[in-house]
C-alpha cells in the first residue's frame, strides 16, 4: 500500500473509527461518505463513530497459503467478527493457536503491525482482534 | 496535587522458560534459575513492537479513567526499542489518542527512559503548561543470542496519565542521579547491545540506585520503614532484594513489584510495570519508593502517596499486571527467534 493511502486511513485502522448514518442510525466500518440506505438525505451529514472493539467470530477460515509478509506467522486465522453496534469487520485473530478458535468466541480488537513495505519502508499499523480473556473466564 | 491519574499495562501473551534458552546454548537448566533469579520472560508476537505495546498500555489505563484527547497536552514515551530509528512513536500515540495539540516525543535512556517520561509530564503538569500529559515506558528489549541477556531481555510497558485533578497517587517529589558510566550501549547501527559483564552491578546499578533513593529520602526527611512498597529497577531477580537489603527495605516491602523472575527485564517498562503491579492494590495513604536505573547511566527515584482517590478509581476496568502475568504461552527457542526476527533470509 502506497504511503499517501495509508495515511489516509490511519484513523480507523487504528482506533476503529467508522461512520453513522444520523437518519436511520446505521453504524458503517469501514467510514461511508453517504448512507446506501437513505441516499442523498444522507449526503454530507454522516457522522463519525467510534466502535467498542469487542464482538464475536460470526465466522473464520484458516490460511495455510499467506499472503505476502505473512509467512512467520502462518498458519493464521482470519475471521469476520461482528460488532455489537452492527458492522462486521474482517480481521485477523491473534494470541490463539487455529484448533482453539470457534464460531461464537468472544473477541476484541487490538493494536499491532499488520505489514511493513520491507525493511526500509513504513510500518502499517492497525486493528487485529484477540479472544476476550475477561469475557471467556466469566 | 500532581500525581498518577490513572495507569494501563501490557505484557504480551507468550513467554519462554529459562531452561529452555539453557538448553539451547547447552548450559545447565537451573543456570538462568539460580543465578539470575529468572524463571521465564516475555517474548512479543511477531506483530507486536514497543509502539504496539505503548498503545495497548495506554488504552488500558484509558479504560480505568477515560481522558478526552484534546485536554492530553504532552506525550513522552521512553524506549530503547523504537520501532523506527527516525519517525517518532510519540505521533502514532498521538494519533490513537486523538491528541493532536501534544507536546510529543521519544525519549531514550537505557532503562530508565520511561521514568524520565514521567518527570517530564509531572514538571509540565506542575508548571501549569498542560492539564494532563501522557508518560509511556515500552520495550521490546534486544539480547545477543547465547549471551546472560537472552535469558532476560522481555517485552513490556505501562502507561501512567499525569495531573492535577482526582489523583490517584501523589508524586511528592522526584530526583534524579547521573553520571557518565558505561556499563551498558548499542552504537549506531547494531543490533544487539553490549555490556561490561559485572561491571554492570556495582559502578553502575547499585551506585545510582543507591544515590538517587538517598537523595530522594534525604530530600523528603523518610526512612525506608516509611514505606509500604519498594520498586527498583529489575535487570534480573535479584539485584532488586540486594539493593533494597543494602538501603534497608525488606523483601516483603520489594515483592509486590519484583516481576522479573517471571517476565523478565523489560526495560523501560520494568520500574514503571512495577509500580504499576503496586498501584493494583494499593490502599489509600501507602507510601512508595519507586527508583529506575538506566544504563550509561543514571537513576530517577519518585516518592508517591497513594490518595483516597483510588477508593473511587475503576482499577478492575482493565487488566491487572500479576493476571497479565499468568495468562500466558509458552513457546520454544525455534518460535522465538521466529517472532524477534532473528532468523537471518536471503533479501
């Protein structure tokens, strides 16, 4: 990814900063400009929100074949979580070994490297999410 | 009243036992055990950084006591394991936060730069130039392969915010001692530091902890029975008891802060983790004595009240360091050159 695209979204992939819709109250991560379901009342009017970052693996796959820049850390798990303010994200699942995960886990997000443009280049930073320690041992 | 507003820790999940770097370099397993008083130490996964690790630090003690962005007036985040050697980690923290008018940035000092963090936001903050401001210790701490440091060298950090209003813990004062002793460096472009072996200990541990806790108690009029609690810097397990014993504080008084033998040395993360374990459960009105040691080399020692104010404090809204500590997973010596990036590949 190209510097300028990554600054761009720096906010919320790093503090899960999505955008609502103020006429139906729809949360949309990642931020929309314009609401898909009120349309042009809602141009120029969304407002930005700020997710919990907790929520639940509503599913997962586990990669066996990485993606670039991912091979010391295969194999890993990648999941669609959902958020209980509406979203769902797909993020990556970390701190768990793939036979320990499951459908229903509650998760939450945290802060890590997700890649780096080689050695010399910058380091992107954003969310990842880990099981919810608090919430399993409840 | 200047002091700790609220405080977050972060100890990454995985740890590795002593006894397995032991017998990796083919020494005896109890070695690391009985002559550092190392059991175990953290490692950081392979996404994790002392950037990583400053922001989950700091959003834990956001959860304790959640401060706006805007009236943050100043981020130091000391660390010797920046994850870039030019671009600060000061303006990602500020960016997280959404702290945009902060005075920002990275200070380094061996291990004692995130204590130096913390005098600098406790002088702004008492100078009446911020309101509040944010002092991080983070590290992701390097140790040459087969040398006495990768038994030690960990991953760790915490987080205090500095101010004026609902102080959970008063900072009376703080000194500083310095000198020029290299016991401890990394020149420019290495990876991995260098040491004076012992002379690491007497010269330089032992004389600026013991100068800087003697200026502080001189300074204050105190006693070591004044104090509830004791944190020293922690290289290892045992320096801390040796040096406490030396300026007459007990075991019992050191124990609650000594994280060492089981997380290793974090660096500019072991004083300011250790008094984070002590603010834990600490009750109003303990007194105590927290004193840094940074190689090169210097000593940062802080005398701090604990208030009523932690009676009302939410300290079960985050993590605790001792759970922090024992929620973990092992891993062995292959895995763990894996995620420090130790294993050398063809560009």
């Amino acid at each position: 990814m190209v510097v300028p695209r990554f600054w761009r979204e720096r906010r919320h992939r790093y503090s899960l900063i999505g955008t609502r819709c103020p006429v139906c109250g729809t949360v949309y991560f990642p931020p929309r400009n314009v609401c898909p379901k009120c349309g042009r009342k809602s141009l120029g009017k969304m407002e930005e929100f700020q997710l919990s970052g907790k929520g639940k693996i509503y599913s997962y796959t586990i990669v066996h074949q990485n993606v670039l820049g991912y091979k010391y850390q295969k194999p890993y798990i990648m999941a669609i979580i959902e958020t209980p303010e509406g979203p769902k994200i797909t993020a990556q699942i970390v701190d768990i070994e793939p036979e320990e995960v499951h459908i229903g886990m509650p998760v939450r997000a945290v802060f890590r490297r997700i890649t780096e443009d080689g050695k010399a280049g910058i380091i992107q930073y954003g969310y990842k999410f880990v099981p919810d320690w608090e919430e399993l041992e409840k | 009243m200047v002091g700790i507003v609220t405080y977050g820790s972060y100890i990454p999940i995985y740890r590795i036992k002593s006894a397995e770097i032991a017998r990796m370099w083919g020494d005896k397993p109890e070695h690391p055990e009985k002559g550092l008083n190392i059991l175990e130490k953290s490692v950081p996964a392979y996404d994790e950084d002392a950037a990583t690790i400053a922001v989950e630090a700091l959003r834990n003690a956001l959860r304790r006591k959640n401060i706006p962005g805007e009236k943050i007036g100043a981020i130091f985040v000391g660390s010797e394991s920046h994850p870039y050697a030019v671009k600060p980690t000061a303006s990602l923290i500020a960016e997280v936060i959404g702290a945009y008018r902060a005075h920002a940035a990275d200070l380094e000092f061996a291990c004692k730069a995130g204590t130096a963090a913390m005098q600098n936001v406790y002088a702004m903050v008492k100078a009446g130039m911020i309101e509040y401001g944010v002092a991080i210790g983070t590290d992701t701490s390097q140790g040459q392969p087969g040398d006495a440091l990768d038994f030690s060298a960990s991953a760790g950090g915490t987080a205090f915010i500095i101010g004026k209003d609902e102080v959970i813990a008063e900072i009376n004062d703080t000194v500083s001692y310095v000198t020029d002793t290299p016991d401890f460096w990394r020149r420019e472009g290495q990876r991995y530091p260098s040491h004076g072996g012992r002379f690491t200990g007497e010269p330089a541990y032992f004389k600026h902890i013991i100068s800087a806790a003697k200026i502080l108690m001189e300074k204050v009029g105190t006693k070591p029975e004044d104090y509830d609690y004791a944190v020293f810097h922690q290289p290892n397990g045992k320096f801390p008891y040796r040096v406490g014993k030396r300026l007459g504080f007990t075991k019992e008084q050191i124990k609650q802060g000594l994280l060492t033998p089981y997380i290793g040395n974090t660096y500019s993360g072991a004083t300011p983790t250790g008094l984070s374990a002590i603010l834990d459960v600490a009750k109003p009105g303990d007194r105590i004595l927290a004193v840094s040691f940074g190689s090169g080399a210097g000593s940062d020692a802080f005398d701090i009240t604990v208030t009523d104010e932690i009676e009302n404090f939410n300290r079960d809204a985050a993590p605790k360091v001792w759970d922090m500590i024992n929620r973990k997973k092992y891993i062995d010596y292959a895995t763990y050159l894996k995620f420090r990036r130790m294993i050398v590949e063809v560009d």
